[in-house]
C-alpha cells in the first residue's frame, strides 16, 4: 500500500518554516514500491518470441502494440546500400508507420495540393516494394501539428479486413483489393494538435480512442458491418496515445481490459482501462502528465505507463476497481518518462528512450533502474526488439541498434540521411522503415528475397472465409462447412483430440464426407444407406436406403436433408424421422453435393446438368446445361455459383436465371470443389495444376505445381486470409501463399491425400489414403497429432460442436474431442 502526501504552501512563507512543514509533511521521494515489486531474471527468450506468424505486424508496434517480432533475425547494420532489399518513395506526407501481412506492407498518407490534403490507405508489395493500390478516404478534416499531420495514425488488419483512421474524416475500412467496405462517422474530433491513435482489433470489434478538445470517447465497431457498438464518453481533452489489451485472471474468471494511457484537462489525467465488450471503465490511476503520447506496454501481468517530459513511470497491476491509485501501482518512479517515444518491455526487462535521446534500462518487476545511456539526436519513434536486440530510430535517421541486456552495448549505428518520425515494423527477419520521402526494406543481402509474383484482387466483396460461418460453431451443414467451400471451421477442438466413439457398418464404406446438424450426424454410405448417428452417442437414429448407395455428401438446410445416389436420384428426407418427402430423377450418377440458395437446392449431375429445384417442392427451377459431366460440389458467394467438371472450365453461373455469367479455361478436367471468396476461386484438376482464378476479371493469376513431382489434385482446398491448404496424389498436403501462389510448406504422407483438409484454429486435419488422420500447425506444417484409422480416408472432416467425424472406406465413422 502507497500513500502519497501533498503539501499546500505559501509563497510567501520564509524558506525555513517552508522547508520545515515540506519535511514534517513527507516527502514526494523519487522511486515508490509496494510489496509486489520483485526483481525479475532477464530471459534469453521473451514469451512474445514464441508466435507462428512471423509474417505479420498487424498494427502500431506489431502485436498488441508490443514492439517485438513474433521471431526472426533482422539485420545489425544496414543503410546506404548495404542490406537494402529496396527503397521506394511514399506519395504525399505522413509519419504513420508500417503494418505488414503476408505480402503486403500498409501505410496511410495524405497527398495533393489542397488544404487541407487527401488522405488515403497505401498498399506496397513487400517482394519488391512496387505499389499495388491506393485506397483515398476523402478529404482531411480540422487542424493538425506540423511534426505529424494528417496521417499519423497506423492502420490495423486482421488479414482480411484493413481500418484507417483518419480523425473527424472517420473510421475506414478495406478489403486487400483497396476496395471500401465502410466507413464510421466518428463526430467532430476538432484539436488544435490533430489526433493519431491508432485503431486496434479485439474479437469481432475494433477499437478507437476518440480524443478531441471537446467531445472525446473511446468507441467499438463490428469489424464486418461497421456498426456502432458501444461509445464512452471521456472527459480528456486528448491524448495521442494508442490503447493496449491485458488478460486479468484465468480459466472461467478470466478477462480482458483494455487501458488507455492518459488524457488532458484538469480533471482526466488518468490510466484509465475499460471493458472492451461493452466500454464500461473499470479503474483507474491518477497523476499522468497532461497531453500523453506514448501507449502502455505489458509484461508478466503488469502495465507500463510513461508519461511527460521526464514524468512519470507506472508498474500497474490490473483487475482493479474505482480508483486504485493507492492499492494497484506496484512500482513507480517520479521522473524518467518520455513525452512521444513509446517504451518497450522485453525479455523482464523496461526500456525507454526519451525524447532528448536519454536511455534507460529498468528491471520491470521491481523498477530499479539497470543502466543508463545518452543516445545522439531527437526521438519520436517508439523501441522496436527482435533476437535480443533493440532498435532506436532518431528523428535525424539514425537507426542504433544496442543489445537486450543487463549492461549498455551499442552494437551498431546505422545512418539513414534523412528524417524520420515513425517506428520500424520487423516481419520474418525483415525490418521495414518509412523515413519522409521513402519506405525501405533492409534484409540480409545474403538471403534470397521472395519471389515477386502478380497479386491477385482478393475479395470485391466484404464476405472473407471465416464470415461464411459453417452455421456457427455447433454445424457443419454442407461439404465444405460453408456455401463459399472455404473449408474453415468454426468450432475449435483439442490439440490431441480424443477418440469419442466409432460407428461402424457391416458392408460399404464411406467415401463421403458427412455432415453435422441439430446435434446428428448424417453419413451416406456405398452399402445403399444414409444413416443419422447421434453425435455425443455414435449412437444410429435411423437410415434412408436406396439401391445403389452414395457417393455424394449429404447437405442440410431447415431440418431436411438432401442427397443424391448413384442411381441419379436426388431426395429430400426429413431429418427427425428418416421419411423421403420427394425425389427427383437425374439421368446419370451424382456425385455432386447440394448447396443452397434461397429457397432453392442446386447440384450437379453426370448427365451434364447443373439443376436447380425448388426446396419445398422438388420442382425445377432451372437447368444449366455444361458441355461434359459435372462431379463437383457448386460452390455459392452471393448471386452466383461457381462450378468446375470434365468440360476443363470453371463456370460462373447466375442462380436467379440459371444463365453463365462468365468462364475460364482451366486447361483438365477436375473433380474439385472450388473454394471462393468474392471474386476469387481456387481450384485444382486432374491435369496436375492448381488455379487461383479472379472470376470477375475471368483470368488466371496464378497457377501452382509441385515442383519435384507434378500430381493431380482430387481434393478441394481449405482457404484462409493468409494460405491455400490442398492435398494431391503426390502424396502431399500443399500450404500455398493465397496473394502470391508460391509453395509455403508442404507435408508429407505414405498415400494419396484426396481428402479435402479443414482449418481449425492454427490446425490443418487432414485424411489419407495411408489410412491415417493428420493435424498439422497451419503456419508451419509441422505434424500435431495423428490416429492411425486403418481403412483408406478419401472422406474430408466435418468439424461441429467441438466434434471431429471422418470415415473410412471400410466402413467406419469416427468422431474426436475432447473426453469429460
């Protein structure tokens, strides 16, 4: 517990009695701790340090405003033209800093002659920084400061969705195409210093602090639609500073707060944190200096909040409620804090470079300070870490470079010429920086750069994989989970999944991928039977039978299932009781599965038609005739359906008028569904080539083939914002870069993978002809888990309800989780 004495007194009091009453009523000392401050080790290793996406820095200072690389070496010593990858100059004026995903490096910028600017979303291709698109938002509102402008706010991204924030111009968010989802009237946030917090994603929200001279909140949108969710009002009259996230407790009574650093105005110098689902504040620390700049940080549970020109320094323990001022800092020191430069805290240990370029090291457990050093020039970029090593960037392009240690060591001073405000991004050993006139790239001149390939438009419209659902997390209605055949699944499941129960038949197998609703699985099966199993039992309900049995995947849509046979009929069966309603009659064996739309069914047929009935009824809507057999599943976005057969095409078919839209040659036939998101599709064939195809454009943007051993592709893909997963007869599990098209992993079994993979979470499942089920780490294609299920799997998983069933061609149905 801390008490912290104030004293009033006259100034015109003699200096001795002042002197006494300062003394008798206790003095301020520069460094406070509670009983909670312990020293911590310095670690070689930061737990930050142990992410999988090296790939990305999805926001302002990366993860979580954290300033460290999720891993990867970046270079010591670069500059001039050593160690550049490349350097291209920036449109306009900006000190926003870089956000990279994938292949793309994201900055925002504000161009032209008039007063006040444009201002807009820059997308750079990170293989050869050329300039992909630019996204304008409009014209720039209210004033600004002269040293950050109009755009100094970074942009986040959550790999599919890019939000821009542009002051009273608003809240904006993009797809990867620069195409404008929508836009969030955010009120006037008139300053006479402008305003440059960023945006930052939690959940399904995304988060903005509001700080404004007169009507300041912290506001919450939903990521997909834009709606408001949730505003609180805040008495600050601004703060610069960016919001960070903090995990309070565990298991059930676990939480998250979400704490903003400071504001101005007599009454709102506060640490203040909130309830980031609903914006209700949950405590707060008094006592920050007015005008605030850099954002907290976090380590082993506490909060950094430094503030003012050489002010304060705050180690906060969260979870707090009302004012916790005297009960929750566990360490504090009165001077030492930086006015704009962001601290970092890395591997237990706090640093912090001011503004003058003064640099300290402080064990973050119990606020003793380490070291000190003095750095050459002015600082406004935030410390950035990776591999043990910090970087500096000085307003007059200095970039220093000085070990993650208990001692000082300078390891190297890099000299950029020109001047510089914003703060490095680090993605998988590159290190991007954007100085005045140019973004740069530096990476070892010793590794090979990526391949710059063409990247595709991704998406026109704002449905990315994950927003097609699979009907939530307790279904799995249709082949691929969702009408779009994204194959992401939206339950999660166990890193080991246990084996719940098998069910087995006495003759046939299941070559089709079952699906799961209301709590039943429905399997068909080659021994003539559709069967509806329990899905906590493994437990039979009932079974359809036919003659001839299936090859097609059942589809469920309203408490009805609907199938076709090899026979070429086609049933809706009632769901509850296992009672045909009707049947329609094809000319050829179906292997196609059903999708939705509207109130209709549509599949496809052998017999070269793609049919389209009426739900209720069974009654044809429409036909659309192909020019050879159709075996695959159509796919649904909006609209539209995307089918590919033997015709060796991919077909856009209108489903209000059954008419194609367009067509793209894709040189074999296939018997793959294509998975689709917006304009684009993704599909493999027999001709041992896969397809990324731009449908509205109708051309190809890249092809893909295994490079030792080119295979056929008979399984569909699983899409995901970052990578295409597909298996092949080449006996592999293919993870290919979804912009680009080049390899990014490849697994490895003992038979053909004609099963289709399905993403949940960070796992890759997969079956194979070898008889096994595989789960693989989606980042890296590392082997998780795998049951040894014995007959051949050309079945794909369907994952609902924290549930995994796939089955065999020896006629067993097998479901995982997790066992009570």
């Amino acid at each position: 517990m801390m008490y912290f004495a104030k004293a009033a007194v006259s100034r015109h009091w003699p200096v001795a009695v002042l002197l006494g009453f300062v003394c008798l009523a206790g003095c301020r000392p520069g460094f406070q701790s509670s009983d909670q401050a312990k020293p911590w080790p310095l670690l070689d290793r930061d737990p930050a340090e142990d992410g999988v996406d090296l790939d990305r820095w999805p926001s302002w200072r990366g993860n979580n405003g954290s300033g460290i690389a999720a891993g990867g070496s970046p270079v010591v010593e670069f500059g001039g033209e050593q160690n550049v990858r490349w350097k291209v100059p920036v449109p306009g004026r900006g000190h926003s800093s870089p956000v990279v995903w994938g292949d793309n490096v994201l900055l925002t910028s504000a161009t032209g002659d008039t007063d006040p600017p444009t201002v807009s979303v820059f997308c750079f291709h990170r293989g050869d920084g050329r300039l992909l698109w630019r996204a304008p938002a409009g014209q720039a509102q209210g004033r600004t400061h002269a040293k950050h402008g109009y755009a100094s706010a970074s942009v986040a991204t959550d790999g599919e969705r890019i939000f821009a924030f542009f002051g009273s111009t608003g809240l904006f968010c993009y797809d990867f195409s620069g195409q404008q989802l929508w836009r969030a009237d955010l009120g006037n946030l008139e300053h006479i210093w402008g305003t440059a917090s960023s945006p930052v994603l939690w959940g399904n929200l995304v988060i903005q602090l509001c700080d404004s001279g007169e009507d300041s909140h912290l506001s919450a949108f939903d990521v997909e639609t834009g709606e408001q969710i949730w505003r609180t009002p805040r008495a600050s009259e601004g703060s610069w500073s960016t919001p960070v996230f903090i995990d309070v407790g565990a298991g059930d009574d676990r939480s998250t707060e979400i704490v903003i650093n400071g504001g101005s105005g007599a009454e709102n110098r506060l640490v203040i944190a909130y309830d980031p689902s609903d914006g209700r504040e949950l405590w707060r620390v008094g006592e920050t200096t007015r005008n605030v700049t850099p954002m907290p940080v976090t380590c082993n549970g506490l909060i950094f909040c430094v503030s003012g020109r050489n002010g304060p320094i705050r180690a906060i323990q969260p979870g707090g409620s009302g004012d916790v001022s005297q009960s929750h800092v566990v360490w504090q020191s009165r001077r030492g804090g930086p006015y704009i430069p962001s601290p970092i805290a890395y591997r237990n240990r706090l640093f912090i470079v001011g503004d003058n370029g003064k640099l300290a090291c402080y064990n973050a457990g119990s606020g003793k300070k380490i070291w000190s050093a003095k750095l050459s020039g002015l600082f406004t970029s935030s410390l950035v870490a990776a591999d043990g090593r910090i970087y500096a960037v000085s307003e007059q392009g200095t970039v220093y470079v000085f070990a993650a240690a208990d001692r000082f060591e300078l390891l190297a001073t890099n000299e950029l010429g020109a001047h510089c405000l914003t703060t490095p991004a680090i993605a998988d050993g590159e290190l991007f920086l954007r100085t005045e006139t140019d973004l740069y790239c530096f990476a070892d001149a010793s590794a090979s750069p990526p391949t710059a390939h063409p990247t595709p438009q991704p998406v026109e419209d704002n449905s990315p994989p994950e927003a097609y659902a699979a009907a939530g997390t307790n279904a799995w209605p249709l082949f691929r989970g969702d009408p779009g055949g994204t194959g992401v699944a939206a339950a999660e499941l166990p890193e080991r999944p246990d084996l719940l129960w098998t069910f087995t038949v006495d003759d046939g197998g299941f070559l089709s991928t079952a699906v799961i609703d209301g709590g039943i699985v429905y399997a068909a099966c080659l021994d003539g039977k559709l069967y509806a199993v329990d899905l906590a039992s493994g437990q039979k309900r009932w079974d359809f039978e036919t003659e001839l049995g299936f090859t097609a995947s059942p589809a469920a849509r309203d408490r009805r299932i609907f199938v076709g046979d090899s026979d070429g009929r086609f049933y809706c069966i009632d769901a509850e009781s296992g009672e045909q309603i009707w049947d329609f009659s094809t000319d050829a064996e179906i292997n196609s599965s059903a999708n939705f739309h509207n109130e209709n069914v549509v599949f496809g047929s052998q017999d070269g038609f793609l049919y389209c009935l009426n739900r209720a009824s069974g009654e044809v809507v429409w036909r659309y005739e192909s020019e050879d057999m159709i075996q695959c599943s159509p796919t649904v976005s909006a609209d539209r359906t995307f089918v590919a057969g033997c015709d060796a095409r991919l077909t856009v078919v209108d489903l209000i008028e059954g008419k194609q839209v367009t067509g793209v040659d894709i040189e074999a036939p296939t018997l793959c569904t294509p998975a689709v998101a917006g304009q684009m599709a993704y599909v493999g064939t027999t001709g041992e080539t896969f397809f990324a195809i731009d449908c509205q454009k109708a051309e190809i943007v890249w092809r893909y083939e295994n490079p030792e051993r080119s295979s056929p592709f008979h399984g569909s893909a699983a899409i995901t914002p970052r990578a295409v997963i597909v298996g092949s007869q080449d006996n592999q599990v293919h993870a290919i870069d979804r912009a680009s098209g080049r390899g990014l992993w490849t697994f490895a079994t003992k038979g053909h993978v004609d099963s289709s993979p399905v993403v949940v979470g960070r796992a890759v499942f997969v079956g194979s002809a070898d008889g096994r089920i595989y789960s693989l780490d989606l980042k890296t294609g590392l082997q998780r888990w795998v049951f040894d299920a014995g007959g051949s799997i050309l079945a794909s998983p369907a994952v609902a309800a924290g549930r995994l069933v796939i089955g065999t061609d020896e006629g067993d149905l097998y479901c995982f989780g997790k066992k009570e």
